[in-house]
C-alpha cells in the first residue's frame, strides 16, 4: 500500500489545518486508517485512527479538537485540526493498516510537518 498525505504547514495557535492521505491499495484491503504524530526528541504517538466501518479512537491531547474522517471508495483519510496548540507541532505521519488474503501489514506515509506557532 502507498500512502500519499497533503496539508499540513505552519498555523498560529488556535488556528486549523488539514490533513489528507490517499491509500493505493495494490492488492490490499485498506481496513484501519489514522495518524501518528513525533515531535523533535519524542516517540511517535497515535493521534487518531478511523476502522472502515468508521469507529474512531483519539489520543486524550487531542480530543474535542481534531476529528479524523474517511472516504472508503476513495481510501482517503482526513485529520481536521481545530484550536491547534503550540504542543502540536510534530511530523505527522499517515499509517494503514491492510490485508491480503490472511496476511496483515502496516503501512506509513512519508510524514507532513505541522508547525503550530503561538
């Protein structure tokens, strides 16, 4: 599966920004679609995932804030960040997780870099 993101740059505090990522699948089953987050000096967070029948999970940091939403036909994930904080500010990076026939595999982007000034 290749992943390809858009959005993301710089936003001032309590500004928004969106994120975009487009799965080709090659034979896979895109099931479950999210975002991860690693700011400078720290691991690689979940931010949010979406399963393809649209169950949600979010990270506590960014609840009520960000609202992750999908496209099935298009294997499309957004990230819509709202009321952004300077604390957001990570390389962003587009993760699948995807199957073909019984084998499971995890996928990622190439990461979008988020600047959230305050």
């Amino acid at each position: 599966v290749q992943l390809q993101s858009s959005g993301g740059g710089l936003a001032q505090a309590g500004g928004s920004l969106r994120l975009s990522c487009a799965a080709s699948p090659n034979g896979y089953s895109v099931k479950v679609m999210g975002w991860y987050r690693q700011a400078p000096g720290r691991q690689r967070e979940s931010v949010a995932t979406i399963k393809i029948d649209g169950g949600t999970n979010y990270a506590d940091s960014v609840k009520g804030r960000f609202t992750i939403s999908r496209d099935n036909a298009k294997n499309t994930v957004y990230l819509q960040m709202d009321n952004l904080k300077p604390e957001d500010t990570a390389v962003y990076y587009c993760w699948t997780e995807a199957v073909r026939v019984v084998v499971v595999r995890e996928f990622w982007g190439q990461g979008t870099l988020v600047t959230v000034s305050s």
